[in-house]
C-alpha cells in the first residue's frame, strides 16, 4: 500500500477532518505500538509499510532496543499516549488508532498482525481487531 493510500484510508476510516490529522495519528499510534512490542517485532511491522510510515515505528523501536525492551502497559496507557501524541484525548485517540489497525491489517502480510496482536495484553488486543 503506498503512503497516500494509507493516510487517505486513516482520514477516510477515522472521519479527520485533514490529511495532516490522519498523519499525526498514524504516527502517534505507530509510535505508541513501538513502545509496547518486542523490537524485533517493530521492526517486521515497520518493513512492510511505506518507508515515511515504518519510519514512525523504527524510530522507537532502535530506542527500545537500546533501551529496556518493551514495555508492559494495558490499553488505558496505550491511548493515554497516543493522545498525547496525537494532541487529542482519549476517545478520539482510540477511534483513530481503531482505524490505523484496520488499515494495517489491509496494509500487511504474512500474518505480522496476528503476532502483534498475540504479544498484547487482551484489553489493547481488542483494540487492535476490525469491527
């Protein structure tokens, strides 16, 4: 999927008012999402993006695995970041990144989402899960 494919996807699915409001929450989900997986995972993630897109999760992810390692956080902290990120709160940040999943989901492969999803806690999986 090319970038304004994807951003457009984002901007349509999310109901943002501009393209730059998609960027930002895109970045701000992918960024978030950086955080809380194991790196190597990020990065199987980030490889199937567009380059602008997967530059998002990568910059997080060479600072996870210099750092700690993933971290452990339940969906409330999740969105707690993304809106803050994202400059929104939370309900908007959950929407948003609602659509930034379903739009990876259609942006991905070889079934890199479903072993996202099964290295987060169930509450923040259910959040990454179309419908």
């Amino acid at each position: 999927m090319q970038h304004d494919t994807f951003i457009g996807q984002v901007q349509a699915r999310a109901h943002l008012d501009s393209r730059g409001a998609a960027e930002e929450a895109t970045r701000a989900t992918l960024e978030t999402l950086a955080e809380r997986v194991d790196p190597g995972l990020g990065e199987d993630l980030a490889a199937q993006l567009p380059r602008e897109i997967g530059e998002n999760m990568r910059r997080v992810t060479r600072q996870t695995e210099q750092g700690p390692g993933a971290e452990g956080f339940d969906q409330q902290e999740f969105l707690s970041r993304v809106a803050q990120r994202a400059h929104s709160a939370p309900p908007e940040a959950a929407h948003s990144a609602h659509a930034v999943f379903d739009v990876l989901d259609e942006a991905t492969t070889g079934g890199v989402m479903d072993k996202i999803r099964q290295a987060l806690p169930e509450d923040l999986r259910r959040l990454t899960l179309q419908g």
